[in-house]
C-alpha cells in the first residue's frame, strides 16, 4: 500500500486510540455508572459503529488493504486481552475461598452454556445455518460467550481489611478463564485446511501444543522479567512477549487469546515482583487497547444483516435465562459465601468484554471465505449486551422487590 493511501486511516486510527484512553479514564467510568450506560463501554458499541463509519463507502478509511496489513496489531491486541485474563487468576487468593467455589463456577458456568445452546442452535438452524457448515460450531462459541459475565468492580464486593477474598469476583474471573477455554477447544476441534496451514495433527496433539505453548511463554516472560531494572523496561518486555506469543500462535492457527491467556496466568502465579502492581498496569492498559481494536472489528461489521438482530434477541433471551438459574443454583449450593440472591444474580448479568474478544478470535480463525452465520454471530454478541442489560432491568427490580418484602 502506497504511503499516501495509509495516512489517513492512520489519523483515523490514532483519534481512535485518544478517544479510547479518554473512555478509559475514571471520570468517564464514574459517568458511565452513575447514568446506567456502562453497558455501552462493555460492548464497545460507540467504537463498533464509528469502525463501521471508517469503512463505509462514503468515507472509505478502513477498506480491505489497510485491514490486511493491521491484522498483526490486531492479533496483538486479542492477545493482549488474553494475557490480561490470564493475569487476573491468583492461585493463592482461589485456595484461600471455600471449598464449594468449583459448584459454584459450575453452576454459574455450564447451567447457562446449557441453555444457551438448548436456544440458540434452534434459532441458528431456522436462521439458515447449515448443520454442515458451522452450525455447532456457532452455537458452541455463542455459548462460551454467554457465560462470560463482567468482573463487578463496585463497593459492594470490596474485601475486608485482613478477612478472606470474596468468591464473587473469582467466580466472574473463572468463568472469563472458562469462556476461553471453550474457545480453545473450538479451535482444536475445528482446525483449518492442512494444505493451508502445513500442519497436519491430532486434536490431543493440538491440545498439547496450545497448553505447552502459553506455559513455555510465561515461563520465558518471567525469566525476562526478572531482569528488569525498572517498571518501564518490564512493561516493554512483556509487550515483547505477547507480541511473540500473538505470532507464534497466529501462525500455527491456534486461538491468540487463549495461548495468552496461559502465558498471563503462568507469569502472574510464579514467584513475580509487585503482582498486583503489574496486574494493575496491564489492566489499565487492557481497556483502550480493547476500545481501538473494536474499531476493527466495527470496519469488518455487516450490522444489515436482520438475522443477526433475530439471534441478538434470543441470545440476550438465552444469556439472561441462564444467568438467573446459574445464580440460583449458585446460592443454593453455597447461601453464605455469595452475597444476597438479587446482588448475585444481578453481577452475572452485565456481559464481559471478554466475550466480544471470544466472538472476534473465533470468527477470525476461520480460513477462507466465512459462512453468513458467523456474521450472525458477531452482531448477536455486541448488541445482545445492550439488549441483556435492557432486559434485565424488570427483573432487577423483581428482585430488590422480593428480598425487602417480609
């Protein structure tokens, strides 16, 4: 591409990323709050629309050629994600909660998978999907999606002074981790041609590589971590090493999010300097960076298309259903760890950007000319957290309502 021709999407893209940090910073998170539209962060639906307005006709910024040669930097951000959610999971924080926590993620994580396949591959297949060509797999993805509920950062969830961490948070953080899991092993699963990939395995021996993979990585990010003289020479080294581990796992066609995402947990779980200190500088970088990638995926986004607004209903049907059994299942396999039945089930409502970074990695691992249904999918995704959070709102109510009545 002629330098002339990427001028501009690289101003487009730069005000991009200064919009994205402002949307980052804690004044706007507090208004975000304080006005109900974090939904809107979450989803990342204003930086969606404004990719699909850079890629519109009239305007013409983010067409095919500038898309191909920022897919690396895209990579790199999945990857980026990915390592952030594995770098949330303390081992040592997660022993120190009851015994019940793997019921509890249990019922908060495979009760809704449940319910979101049992929907969605019904409406998938009257949609069109062709049980040959990524119906299951659709459904599957969609699920793993679905049960990927936002980390709650509020008041209400904050940790005593020397008392034990609260189970909520870690549930929320398991269920980001198991949402990646499944994605991974879509992507073992359904791998893409071998002549075009040049690598022809097992699904156990892709299974291995995946986990070898992202531990070997965060071995090797810890090692070059500890010989970093200062917070800014460890926070490039580690960029270094996503942008590794987003390549080597690119180029074998394996899930970038997921080898990252074992990279971040084997790091953050060994023996590091200042744990939370890191955490907390790759958290504040997570959010814009996840902002400015949305605006890729807005430049790839066919919002026309009606069945996707058909299974963003439904989805946001099927997401809010499991949501309110995984929490009551979840309270009744442990009343006195989680907090009150309308609080609980109130936190697995609002959906976990992790979960459009799901909908993007595995509509990105497809090789070749995609099937309609994956578009389906994508658009399911991003609007069904605004139409979950309005959905929801009724039944909030009902819930607040029920509790303080006698």
């Amino acid at each position: 591409m002629a330098s002339s021709d990427f001028l501009a999407p690289t101003l487009a893209l730069a005000a991009a990323a200064g919009l994205a940090f402002l949307a980052a910073s804690r004044r706007v998170r507090a208004l975000e709050e304080r006005f109900g539209l974090s939904v809107l962060s979450s989803s990342g639906l204003p930086f969606v629309l404004l990719g699909a307005w850079l890629a519109s006709s009239r305007v013409g910024m983010l067409n095919g050629d500038v898309l191909d040669d920022l897919r690396p930097a895209f990579e790199f951000g999945l990857g980026w994600l990915g390592f952030v959610i594995g770098a949330r999971i303390d081992l040592k924080r997660i022993d120190q909660l009851s015994a019940s926590l793997p019921s509890v993620v249990g019922a908060t994580a495979l009760l809704p998978m449940a319910v979101l396949v049992l929907v969605c591959t019904p409406a998938l297949l009257l949609l069109g999907a062709s049980p040959e060509v990524g119906l299951y797999r659709n459904a599957a993805i969609l699920a793993a999606c679905g049960v990927a509920c936002a980390v709650p950062l509020t008041s209400a969830t904050a940790e005593p002074a020397g008392g034990p961490p609260q189970m909520l948070p870690e549930v929320t953080k398991l269920n980001e981790i198991l949402a990646l899991a499944v994605l991974g092993v879509v992507t073992v699963l359904y791998r893409p041609d071998q002549q075009l990939t040049n690598w022809s395995l097992p699904p156990s021996a892709w299974a291995l590589m995946l986990l070898g993979l992202g531990s070997l990585f965060g071995v090797l990010g810890y090692g070059l971590i500890r010989t970093a003289r200062s917070e800014a020479e460890e926070f490039a080294l580690i960029v270094g090493l996503v942008a590794l581990a987003a390549g080597v796992s690119g180029y074998m066609a394996l899930s970038v999010p997921v080898v990252c995402a074992f990279a971040g947990a084997t790091l953050i779980n060994l023996p590091v300097r200042d744990r939370e200190g890191l955490v907390s500088t790759l958290d504040s970088v997570s959010r814009p960076l996840y902002l400015v990638s949305l605006v890729i995926v807005g430049a790839t986004w066919d919002i026309g298309l009606w069945q996707g607004w058909v299974l963003a209903l439904v989805y946001a049907f099927a997401r809010l259903l499991g949501a309110l059994l995984g929490g009551l299942w979840a309270k009744h396999v442990e009343p006195e760890g989680l907090p009150s039945r309308a609080e609980f089930i109130s936190a697995l409502i609002p959906q976990s950007p992790v979960a459009v970074v799901v909908i993007v990695a595995a509509s990105t691992a497809w090789v070749g000319e995609r099937p309609q249904s994956v578009r389906w999918t994508i658009t399911a995704v991003i609007l069904g957290a605004v139409f979950v959070d309005i959905l929801a709102r009724p039944l909030r109510v009902a819930l607040r309502r029920r509790e303080v009545s006698p």
